[in-house]
C-alpha cells in the first residue's frame, strides 16, 4: 500500500525524480499563480494527494488586491464562493528544496464545474492567446529576464530600502553593471540559487551585476512560451527564499530605491512556423514582413495593455530617462534606449525584444500581452515607424504616468479584450481600478514633508 501511494512519482519530470531519489514525498503543495503571480493553493500529505486527482479552490481570490482587499464587482452571484477544479499538471512537478520536509509543487490547471478552462486564471489567459497562433500554423518562442534587487530586511514599512551588508561589512554600494565583485559580495544568496535551481531542475543561462546596488539579473533560456512563464512563476519564490536563508530580502518591485534603477523583465520574442522555421526571417537571411508587423503591433498595442507590463502604481516610477528604463515605443536595432530592441543574432535566431515589461508584471499576463500585441500587428499587416537612430530618449514619451492612465487606455483596445478574454479583462480592470484608487488614499511622507507647513 505504501508503495502503491507513491506511484504518481513516475509522471514527475525527469529531474524531479533523480532529486527524490527514491525518497518517500512528504507533502505536495496543489498551486496555481493568482493575479499578482504568485502561488496559491493547498499543501497536503502525499497520501492525501495520491487519493483524489482533484483539488477545489474558491472563484473568490482572483477578486482580491495585492493588498488582500476584495472588490465587488457587476458578477451575478459573485460571493457565492463557487469552487474551481484544479488537476495536476505533472509536467510541472518540482521541488521544494527549502523545505524541512520531502516536498514536491506542483502547478494544477484549472477548470470550472463543467470542465471549461476558468478565463480569469493567467495561465489559462495565455493559452488562450498561444491557441491564436497555433491556428495559424505559429509556436512563439520567449526569454524573459529577471531582474530583482537583494535589499536588507526592511521590516517598517515607513523606512526607506537600503542595499544588503556585502561581505566586507559594508552596506552593498556597487553599481558598477557586469561587476564580477559585486556579484561575490553576495556570493552566499547566489550559490543558494543556483542549488535551489539545480534541484527544482530550472536552467540559469547567465548571471549579471545590473546597475542598481544589490540589484541582480538571470537570464533563462529561450523555450515554450507557458513553460518560461512557470519557470519565471517557480523563480520568483525560488529567489526570495534564497534570500532570506541569507538574512537578506529579495524585491521583484519595479522602483523598490529613489536613487536606484528600476527592475524590469525584458521580454524576447521570435515565433516559428510549422517546420520549426523563424518566420521573422526569409530564406536569404532578411527581415520579412512579419518581422515588421509584429515590431508594429508591439509600437500600436503596448500602450493599451501597459497595465500587463506596469500592473501596479510603483511601476511607473521606473519610466524615467535616467532610470534605464524606456519612455517610449520606438524600435531600433542594438538600442537599449528604445522601448523595443532588436538584439543581435543571426537570422534563425531573430527576435523582438519587449523592454517595457516591469519585474512586477505576472509573468503569464506579460507574455499573454505582448504577444498579443504582435499578434494583431501581423494580422492586421501594421507598418511600424522608422527605426530609431540615436537616443529615443529624445523622442516624446508615449508611456503613461500611472496606472489610472493605463487602465483608461486599456478600455479603448477592444481587440485586446477580444484575444485576452472578456471576463478576465473585467475582473482585471476592477481589480487594478481599486488598487489604484486605494493608494490614492494613502498620505506620503512627501506630503507631510512639503506641504504641511509650505501651501
């Protein structure tokens, strides 16, 4: 009978496995990602898990802020609490390696009653656009990078956040990018990430000193678009565990410092057609028109779905021309000013680089959007502008301020709620709407500072 409960192991993934090795699972965490990205869901023992292959969860918490408040909303019988079916998506079994325990995760896939995918589950948002371009014979492939700061515990909220101690004794300072010194400063916290990786059986292709003090980027490699976006899912608690084993905070906050760059999660984008062919480029080698479309579509849409990219009122903070950040949406070739870079590659390996996107962002909402962007852009065959010369930080911003302005220009793409799903952008736009309005509610210490005894 013992044995018998432990027989699902063999649908784990290959190094799930070899990390178990031949251990006995103690507890199986039944997850999904929320609206925020991160993970929700049941922990149980592994008998419990082996006897029902069904988890239940309530509707209700994807009406919920970041802040944990709920928003009503126009939804017949909203707070009925009506359960959705999660099964377990085997392929996705990892690792718990923090965990006192033999713990495996795994990410479920979510239907309603009748057996529908729920539209209001991010993942479920970007399978529904994948669905589009594999009706038209196309695979995208993405990278997403990561980029997060390592800060010191900041356990009052009022403080401002301060880079982590380095090894020296001193508070982390560098922000000096690609320093290999300011990576050994916090040496401790990367080794635990690349463990944690190597027995979650998650892939870094590099890891960089980015600009910021404490700030850190890893680069995946390129893949199927859901399975980045769980590994982007799987990183970003991964990373904070990491951190806090090592007595240090890990922020995936877009402005987490005044005098620090903001953290971004660069998108790259290419799409192939049904023979595994980059249809960004032609047989000799040259740009096609797709290419163009898409480039396009990402310059036409982005705007209207900026509230994917900058989910929350701090990630506009990021968009400033001295923050490394883009404030608009032009396109070049090589050019980290622009809103949408063309990196260097050969042909096969032509893409679009997405460098508006927040590390904020939900990893499967970011790249739902922007492909749904470039999506549109090649079937509604959109030209693009000129590509940039020089710094397009001299060009007019096209970025909005915050995230009401993000939100009101959302409302005016309703081809974007066509593809990303009615119900889904509704709760969404509720969602983001109250969050907003809430911190428009909050009293700044700037306030009391300047104007308290100034106006």
């Amino acid at each position: 009978m013992a044995r018998k409960s432990q027989e699902y192991v063999s649908r784990f993934p290959e190094a799930t496995q070899e990390w178990l090795d031949g251990r006995r699972v103690e507890e199986v965490e039944c997850i999904i990602g929320d609206l925020v990205g991160m993970s929700r869901g049941k922990a149980m023992p592994s008998n419990t898990f082996n006897r029902s292959d069904q988890t239940f969860l309530p509707l209700s918490i994807f009406y919920q802020t970041v802040s944990g408040d709920y928003v009503d909303m126009e939804i017949d019988d909203q707070w009925t609490e009506s359960d959705m079916v999660l099964t377990p998506d085997y392929s996705t079994a990892v690792a718990v390696p923090w965990s006192d325990d033999v713990a495996i995760q795994v990410i479920h896939e979510v239907h309603d009653l009748d057996g529908n995918p729920v539209e209001v589950i991010p993942r479920n948002v970007l399978k529904r656009v994948l669905g589009l371009y594999k009706a038209e014979g196309w695979t995208p492939v993405v990278a997403p990078e990561i980029e997060f700061y390592l800060t010191k515990p900041n356990l009052d909220p009022a403080k401002p956040i301060e880079p982590p101690m380095g090894r020296t004794g001193r508070r982390v300072v560098s922000r000096q990018a690609y320093s290999m010194m300011a990576v050994d400063d916090y040496g401790p916290v990367i080794d635990d990430i690349y463990d944690f990786a190597e027995a979650v059986g998650l892939e870094i292709d590099t890891i960089i000193q980015e600009g910021g003090a404490g700030q850190i980027e890893i680069n995946l490699v390129h893949g199927d678009a859901v399975k980045l976006a769980d590994q982007v899912f799987y990183f970003k608690r991964l990373i904070r565990e990491a951190a806090l084993k090592n007595d240090c905070f890990a922020t995936f906050m877009a402005k987490p410092m005044q005098d620090e760059p903001g953290s971004a999660m660069h998108i790259h984008q290419s799409v192939l057609d049904e023979n595994g062919v980059n249809i960004f480029s032609d047989k000799d080698g040259k740009e096609t028109d797709l290419f163009y479309n898409f480039i396009a579509g990402q310059q036409a849409y982005i705007p209207n779905a900026i509230s994917f990219f900058a989910p929350y009122v701090n990630s506009y903070r990021r968009f400033v021309a001295s923050g490394s950040a883009p404030i608009n949406l032009e396109w070049g070739a090589d050019n980290r000013t622009t809103g949408i870079r063309i990196p260097i590659s050969s042909p096969a390996a032509r893409r679009v680089e997405n460098r508006v996107s927040g590390m904020d962002a939900n990893p499967y909402l970011a790249l739902a959007a922007s492909l749904a962007c470039g999506y549109l852009g090649m079937k509604k065959d959109l030209k693009p502008r000129d590509a940039q010369m020089g710094e397009a930080y001299e060009q007019p911003r096209a970025l909005p301020r915050s995230l009401l302005g993000a939100l009101d220009l959302f409302d005016g793409a309703p081809e974007l709620v066509e593809i990303l799903g009615e119900e889904f952008c509704r709760v969404y736009k509720a969602v983001k709407r109250h969050e907003a309005e809430a911190f428009l509610e909050v009293i700044s210490p700037w306030e009391r500072e300047h104007l308290l005894l100034n106006v």
